[in-house]
C-alpha cells in the first residue's frame, strides 16, 4: 500500500485530557495486535527477506495493517506512519501530530522462536512522542506513557496499573544495555559516552523491551549507536520520560522526530542520575 493522509497534517497536540481517553484504546490495540502475533507463532508463518536484507513475516504484515486500521479507526485524521507500510517518498511531518508503529519489532526474535519481542505504538506532536505503548506479546504485558508521572505496567487487560519510575543509579554501578545497529554504527561512541560511569554490568535485551527496563528502574542506561528508525524508539522514549527518565542524542541534544526520511542516529536513554 501506498501512504496516502487524508489531508495536510494538524499541528494542534492533543490536550492531555484527550490523551488520557486515548489511552485505554491504545493499550487495547497493543494488546490485541500482541494476541494476533502470538496466533502466528502458534501456527507457522511465511517469510522472506526485505531488499535491505531484514526479515519480514506474514505476521508482520497482518499485525501493520490491524494496527493501521485500528489507528484511523480512533478518529482526528491523524495520519499513521507504519514501518511495513512506510511512506512511498521522504515525506516526514515536522511539528505535525501522526502515528508511528512498529507492529513487530525485533522480527528476528519472533522467526527464532526467542521471545524478547515488542509492539510499538506512538503518537508524536511537535516532534516529541507524547503517548507511548509498547505490548509485550510473549507475557500479555503492555508498557505505557502518557506525559510526566504517567507510565505504568500492564500484566494483563483490565490487570491494576503498576507503576513505572526511572530509579537512581545503584552504589554498585548502572545497568547497562548497549547496542550496535547494522548500519552506522561505531563502538567508540558508546565507550565514550560511558566514560566516567561506573558500571556495573552490560546485558542484552532484544527489541524496544530495553526502554522499559529503564522506565521501571530494572536498568539505567540503554544506549545505542548507530541508525535505527523512529517507529523503533518513539514509544520507548514517551514511556521513559513518563517515568522520569532521559532520551537525547549521545551529545545530549533533543532527540527529534517526523524527520523526512524517518531515520535516528545514536541515542541513549537513561534514568536518574545523582
């Protein structure tokens, strides 16, 4: 399909009020898509290779166009940007408001048959992500934020909201995720960035699953050099500025989005530091 807004995007951001109503339905729609990914798992999928050599399923496929539909479905013409329905030409959207989703990160994880896999919704206004959700279909959990003091955990549909708070870094040192995407990476970023930080251990976590672990104070620092896209991280970054946290540039500049190709370069995102 080609990406097509039923008309030039708004730049009035949704109200706060407004995004409390929004929330439920996007928690629903994480939860349902995370339901429809698990049903592949259990019964097989196609698969093939996308020409930038990345995997992509038939699930990927059934759960961008369930997330797509369900999106438009909420109303205010908002366009929905989707990583297996992307814009057909660099088109981004500046201070506009719009969706962007990426129904299965971490393809890879899903075909192997690991489960650190994620859904990610997002709604952005003014080049920051406001709204934040990322399901995770393995467990039935869902991850959410929605502006300062507003995040909180999921276990299940209608489960109590647990909240999520970004911690201080421990006496023994910060729990680090480090990661090197395929293209433009370069380890000398992250070994610089770290510098004069006491760490206390380097772990892996597979897709955005490592923006929660910030968010609910069971990790410190997530860093990552090199370009990712901004359907992977824009939920990350709302949830863990909900909790209190931090996500900028490796410099430390605003990490900005609606860019016209879409594309990010290194981030890292981080709790509370003393």
């Amino acid at each position: 399909m080609t990406f097509i807004p039923q008309s030039a995007p708004s730049c009035n951001p949704p109200s706060q009020e407004e995004l409390l109503r929004l929330l439920p339905e996007v928690c629903r729609i994480a939860h349902e898509t995370g339901r429809l990914l698990m049903d592949y798992r259990r019964k097989g999928f196609e698969k093939h290779m996308k020409p930038d050599g990345s995997p992509v399923t038939e699930a990927d496929i059934a759960a961008g166009e369930f997330v797509t539909r369900e999106l438009r479905a909420l109303g205010g013409n908002i366009p929905v940007v989707c990583e297996e329905d992307p814009p057909s030409a660099p088109l981004g959207f500046g201070d506009a408001v719009f969706w962007v989703a990426d129904p299965l990160d971490a393809t890879k994880n899903f075909i192997t048959g690991n489960n650190e896999f994620s859904v990610n919704i997002a709604l952005v206004a003014g080049r920051k992500p406001i709204l934040g959700i990322i399901g995770e279909p393995a467990t039935g959990a869902v991850h959410a934020g929605c502006g300062a003091g507003c995040a909180f955990r999921l276990a299940a549909p209608g489960a109590a909201h647990e909240p999520l708070r970004v911690r201080e870094i421990p006496p023994e040192g910060a729990t680090v995720y480090a990661t090197l995407s395929r293209q433009g990476s370069n380890p000398h970023e992250i070994r610089d960035t770290l510098a004069g930080i006491k760490v206390a251990g380097r772990f892996h976590l597979g897709s955005a699953l490592k923006f929660c672990a910030v968010a609910g104070g069971r990790a410190d620092i997530y860093i990552r050099s090199g370009e990712t896209c901004e359907w992977d991280t824009a939920a990350g970054q709302a949830i863990v500025e909900a909790a209190g946290g931090l996500v900028t540039t490796l410099s430390g500049a605003p990490f900005l989005y609606g860019k016209p190709d879409f594309l990010n370069h290194s981030f890292i995102a981080r709790g509370l530091s003393k």
